[in-house]
C-alpha cells in the first residue's frame, strides 16, 4: 500500500500465545492495516529450538534462533519468552534501540516495571503489557486511558484462572482441595508444579502491575502481601455457602487512608457480588473510582488466542502511534509509592475456631474479640465432636493488626482447641 507506513515485527517466542499471535498477523494483514494506518511486517519469530512443534501452520523462513539479530532489525518486539532472563535483556535492548515493545510477561513487568517504562520513555519507545493481566480482558488500557480523567479508589479481581476454577469445583461439589487440584493438573487447567497460580504469586504479580496503573506510581511484587488458597478446606467452603458467601482468591488494589495497599488472599463475597458469578477458569477485575462508580471487567485469562487478542490490541495501539508520528507522554507512574502496611490494612474477618464446649465458653471468646477492639457481627455455633464445637465468628470491620493480636489471645485460651481458618470478608 503506498503512503502507509512500514513497520517490522519481530516476535520473540511461539509457544501458546506467540503462536496465536503469528497467525494474526499473518491472516488479517490487511485489517490490522487499514485500522491502526502502518503496514505491519512479520520479518521474523525468534524460538530456542526451530525443529519444535508448533500449535500453527507457519512459514519455516520465519525462524530463527538469532534473537538479538532479529530485534536488531525491528521496529516492534512482541516479546512472548515469559521469565526474567534472557526476556528482560531482550526488551532492553529493543528498548535502547528505541524500538517499541510489546510483552505478555506479568512476571518481568512486576519486578522491572519502572526500569522498564523509564527506558522506554528515555528512547521515545512504548511499552504495553495488556496481555500480562487477565489474558483477554481489556483491562490496563481502561485503567491507564478510559479511566485517566476519574480517581480509581480500588481494584479487585480475579486474576487466576487455576485457582477459581479450583475454589468453583470446591464450592460446587463439596470437595477437597487437593482432589480438585489432581482434577484440575488431569484437565491441564493447573500445572504439574501448581506453586505459582495456588501459592498467589500469579495474582500477586497482576495485583503489582494493576496497583501500579490505577495509582499512578510503582509498586513492585514483593510490596503485595501475597496468601494462597492451599489452606482452604471444603469444610471452609461449605460453612462460607451455608452463611450465603463464595470464597475466591482476590487481587486487591486500594487507595486506603494509610496509603496503598496491594494484597492478595482468598476472601469471602456476598454470593450477589457481580465477582461471586465468576465461575471456572473465568477472571474478572471489578474497579471503583469516584465518578464512574463501579465497573466490571470479564472473560478470559489465559489461553492462546484469547491471550493473542489482547497482545494484537497492544500492537495496532503502538502501531497507530507509530504511524501518526505521535510522541506519547510517559507511562503515568509519576508518584513516589505510600504503600500502607499490612496491618493497617481494615476489613470485615470470619474466623472459624474448634473450641471446647464449657459453659462460659462464648462469654469468654466474645471478650477476646471486644477486649482488642475487633466488634463481632455474627456467630454461629455447630457441634463437632463430642464435647467440642466449630464456631464461625463474622467481624465488623477491623484492621490486621487488631485481628492478629485477637488471633494471639485466642490460640491462648483454654477453652479454644485451634484456631482453625482466618478469613477476610470482602465487597459491600
Ligand atoms: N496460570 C495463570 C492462571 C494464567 O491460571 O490464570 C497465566 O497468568
């Protein structure tokens, strides 16, 4: 096409997504064209290993294992490698060159985010990570561009597809926890090594990049306080449905009196919260800010061509740029992070307790609670074994360090056999 400006892709990576990717761009060349105004050129996919299998039929003079030798020639890096190294080098190098940059890599963003962006900025490059949250849902750029004229109060989602598939399955049929991870790893929803997704660290590095963006300053992974959901048992689960909750793994980020907070834990929601309907490996990401009030972000988060969607969304975004001449301001992480500590952190708790059944018993719980300052809503009391009962306490709202040194003062008592689950209680 004459007059429309050229524009040389490289992509680093064919796995799932880079794969999805390829074929995008390969098939609806003439679209992408006409809508973000560049004639976007495949030159080149750089792989590890140019005998592999691939998920799709693609040209074999594509390949390549010179990667730095193909970013060297690009004017756009989609980088789909995942992990820090050699990911990291790569994007830096396209960066310096001052080509712009596309990745998928939550990981590498939550933990090199500001470097990035300040490289990127300094060479008069862009830098988009849509992919990296969410597979699928449009949800960093209506944080950084729909939203940029409102006050983003707090985020929540959920960002994990393996764990709310598994806190779904658990809900759903009353199982445990590890025979429906083992259902999960047979469907391959779950990894073999399921650490990162059910330890929370998956949804940590999400709850970085997305605190990060609605509030306009830098907060890295290990500033998020991070709980997994391999301590929820199906006895949690059935008691949290029976009071008319859903336990889900949430990542919260929140503009509290005290500073940000970014957290992630598995929390209760009222069963007519719009994040309760999220079944399956389903994400969703509700946001409130001061003047568009409450929204909700839905889909889903990972797989190849959905996750492909939202890396070609980036792409025809920096290429619209890139053909119009435009010089983008810097990514807005201008403030200097106030991140409140944990425990200021103020929420609503349910703590379950296997307690000797004395006469007395309630009276002196109940005190443990008023005597720290933690004001109790509701309690509900079933028989356990004989002589001992299960007791379900739901807070008003108190902070973390109120409830931990409650916690303290009842694993004490003689009259509380254990302290058997401690969780939050979250939306309205
Ligand atoms: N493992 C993630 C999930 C997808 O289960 O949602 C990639 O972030």
């Amino acid at each position: 096409m004459s007059g429309v400006k050229s524009l040389k892709i490289a992509l680093l990576g064919c796995g799932t997504v880079g794969a999805q990717v390829a074929r995008i761009l390969l098939e609806d060349q003439t679209e992408i064209t006409a809508r973000s105004g560049a004639q976007l050129e495949l030159i080149g996919i750089a792989v590890r290993n140019l005998s592999a299998q691939r998920d799709v039929q693609l040209p074999d003079g594509l390949f390549t294992t010179d990667a730095e030798a193909l970013i060297d020639a690009a004017d756009v890096v989609i980088e789909l490698l995942g992990g820090l190294d050699p990911a990291g080098a790569y994007i830096a190098r396209a960066l310096e060159r001052g080509a712009s940059v596309i990745t998928g890599n939550k990981a590498l963003i939550a933990a090199e985010g500001a470097t990035l962006n300040a490289l990127a900025a300094a060479n008069g490059a862009q830098l988009r990570y849509e992919a990296a949250v969410a597979g699928a849902i449009p949800i960093l750029r209506p944080i950084a561009d729909s939203l940029a004229g409102d006050h983003i109060t707090k985020v929540m989602g959920i960002v994990n597809g393996t764990t709310n598939f598994i806190l779904d399955a658990m809900d759903s049929t009353g199982a445990a926890f590890d025979d429906v991870l083992a259902e999960a790893q047979a469907l391959g929803y779950a990894e073999a090594d399921p650490t990162a997704d059910v330890g929370g660290h998956d949804a940590a590095a999400k709850a970085a990049i997305l605190a990060s963006l609605a509030f306009h300053t830098t907060v890295n992974m290990d500033q998020v306080h991070c709980q997994g959901i391999t301590e929820i048992t199906a006895a949690d689960v059935s008691e949290a449905r029976k009071t008319g909750y859903v336990i889900k793994l949430l990542a919260i980020a929140e503009q509290t009196e005290a500073g940000i907070s970014a957290r992630v834990y598995p929390a209760l929601l009222k069963r007519d919260h719009p994040l309760a309907s999220v079944r399956g490996a389903f994400n969703a990401v509700f946001v409130e800010a001061e003047n568009a009030g409450d929204l909700m972000f839905y889909g889903a988060g990972a797989g190849g061509a959905p996750t492909a969607s939202a890396v070609m969304g980036d792409v025809v975004s920096v290429a619209r740029v890139l053909a119009s001449g435009a010089s983008l301001p810097a990514a807005s992480q201008l403030r200097e992070p106030v991140l409140s500590e944990f425990t200021e952190v103020t929420t609503r708790y349910w703590v379950g307790l296997a307690v000797n059944d004395q006469p007395g018993m309630l009276a002196r719980i109940a005190s443990v609670f008023a005597e720290h300052g933690v004001s109790i809503e509701a309690m509900n009391q079933s028989a356990a074994e004989s002589g001992t009962a299960q007791l379900r306490i739901l807070t008003h709202e108190g902070s973390e360090a109120a409830l931990s040194s409650t916690v303290s003062a009842l694993e004490a008592l003689d009259t509380v056999a254990s302290v058997t689950s401690v969780l939050r209680v979250e939306g309205n």
